[in-house]
C-alpha cells in the first residue's frame, strides 16, 4: 500500500518530464483570447512558451507591422524619385526591364504585411507562421535577436530583455534623423516575416553576404576585402549603390534589411515629417565614428540560413 501511494506521488513529476512541448501546449489552448484578426499566426507554440507579457508584445506588434510593412503601400507616384527609396533600392527603375524589380519590392512588402492577417492563403497550421519564445533549435547566440526556420519564427531572449519600444509608442517620442536609432518591436518582426518563404515571395528572402566599401567584420582586416553579413541602415545603403549611383544592386531585393530599413524610414519620416535615413554616426558629423562598429547598435538576426548569415564579430 506504502508502495502504491509513493508511485502516485511522484506520478505527475514524471508525466510532467515526459510529455512533449506539442502535447502540453495543448493545455493553455483555450487559455487566451486568440486576436481575432490574426488568422496568419498559429499560437499554439507561444501559448505554451511565452508569458502573458510576451504574448500581449506579440498581439500588438504583429498588428503593427502590418502599418509599417504598408506604410508605402500603395506604391505613391513618384516614389523612385524619393530620396529613401534611393538610398535603400538605387536608381533606374522608372520603366524598361527592372519596371518588374520595381514591383517586385512593394508587392514582397504587401505579401510580408499580409501574412500575419491571413497566411498564405490557404488551410492549416502549415500555412501559418508558428511563434515561439522557445529556442528549440539553440540558434539564440549573444545579441541575436530572433530567427526563422521554415514557418517558425523564434524570439530569443535578447529581444525581449533591450527593452526596445513599439512603434507607435516610439513615433510619439522625440523625432531624431538616426535612423539606426529607431529599432522597433514591428522593425525586428518585418525582418524576419521577410524570411517566411511561405509568404509567397518570389525568391528566398535572406541576409545578403557581400564585401562592401569600408566594411569589415574584424578589426584585423581592412574594411572591403571580406564579405560582411548585411545589417544596419550603412550597409544596406552600401548595398544599394555597390554598382554605382545610376545602377540599381538587384542583391538588394533579397536582402531583409533592406525592406525593414527602408519602410522604417518611411514610416517615421512621414510621421514627423522630416527625412529619417541617416546612420547615428553621420548625424553626428562623422562617417563613423568606429571603422568596425557593429551594424544595426551590434543586434543581429538569423534567418533560416543561419550557418552562412550570423553576424560574428565581437562587440
């Protein structure tokens, strides 16, 4: 009998031990009230690996990177001409053979808003993008942020412990041209929906490795002679205009920071009404102020190449 009531004590310690995530996530299904208007999303995941905090950050921010995805949507006249969009796709695409290129970076920006409203359109959790605080794959290194491998987008433990603002709570605080300054929730969430191959996009989505003029990874080697992961508001400008002021970098289309930066800077410029495209280290009269500081205030992301596209340089 002693016996007996010792298995039972111990019994749902080890239940506890051995049932998967997948089946206890299944305990806090009805346990929130699931945005209705986030049909895009499966929280099946985030219901069982995220706090109450967590979720309510998510909810919000993924409501509100669908403005900042469609802030320049659609397409205004004359946006080639506007000095943001050079700096972040280049020159040329008014008409001829990149008119298509031209699309191609505003329909990816509709795709990317639309998707947490209503997947890809089809039915299923494999048409939804699944959310998760749980680094199930132990991709989350030091200042990596998040990651997306196929229809799981992961938050690590640094996006949540900097503190960084929502977007509308940002836009109603101090206007500032440092653009690098504006790293939002909904910023670092377009980013990775921009890796979500099942949105739809065209081609794979990543982050772009190329040398680049005065860009280096390492003090030990001269800026430009190593390729560097694409991050930050500089090197995407870089990127931009690799080929020249008059030749557009089609690498650019493929690379997520591109689309983020860019439609950051566009949100908060029309917001304040003033142009927000600048690094913090120009506003500053320099061109940097360190020759091999991190990209992006030394935050990182990792896509679902993550072995090629981790940013590695020391801090």
């Amino acid at each position: 009998m002693q016996l007996k009531v010792l298995c039972l004590a111990f019994a749902p310690a080890v239940l506890s031990a051995i049932i998967p995530d997948s089946i206890r996530a299944l305990q806090f299904a009805h346990s929130i009230d699931r945005p209705s208007d986030l049909q895009g999303i499966n929280w099946f995941y985030a219901e069982a690996e995220c706090d109450s905090r967590q979720r309510d950050t998510l909810f919000r921010g993924f409501k509100d990177v669908i403005q900042l995805a469609y802030t320049a949507l659609p397409a205004p006249r004359g946006i080639g001409d506007n000095p943001i969009f050079k700096d972040f796709w280049g020159y040329g695409y008014h008409s001829g053979p990149l008119q298509n290129r031209f699309n191609t970076i505003f329909n990816n920006l509709g795709k990317a808003g639309r998707f947490p409203s209503y997947g890809n359109g089809g039915k299923g959790e494999t048409n939804q993008l699944n959310v998760r605080c749980k680094d199930y794959l132990s991709r989350c290194k030091s200042r990596i942020l998040a990651y997306v491998s196929g229809n799981n987008m992961v938050l690590c433990p640094d996006f949540w412990s900097f503190g960084f603002p929502h977007l509308k709570d940002r836009v109603k605080g101090k206007p500032t041209r440092a653009l690098d300054r504006l790293i939002t929730i909904e910023h670092i969430l377009l980013h990775e929906l921009m890796h979500v191959d099942n949105a739809g996009f065209l081609e794979h989505i990543t982050d772009i490795r190329t040398t680049l003029v005065g860009e280096s990874d390492s003090a030990e080697i001269p800026g430009g002679i190593t390729a560097v992961v694409v991050y930050g508001v500089q090197r995407c400008k870089k990127l931009a205009k690799k080929k020249g002021e008059e030749t557009p970098n089609l690498q650019t289309l493929m690379n997520a920071d591109n689309y983020a930066w860019f439609s950051s800077a566009y949100y908060f410029s029309k917001a304040w009404d003033i142009t927000v495209n600048e690094p913090e280290s120009y506003i500053e009269g320099s061109v940097t102020g360190n020759p091999y500081a991190p990209p992006n205030r030394g935050f990182k992301y990792a896509d679902n190449d993550f072995g090629e596209a981790e940013w590695t340089a020391g801090l």
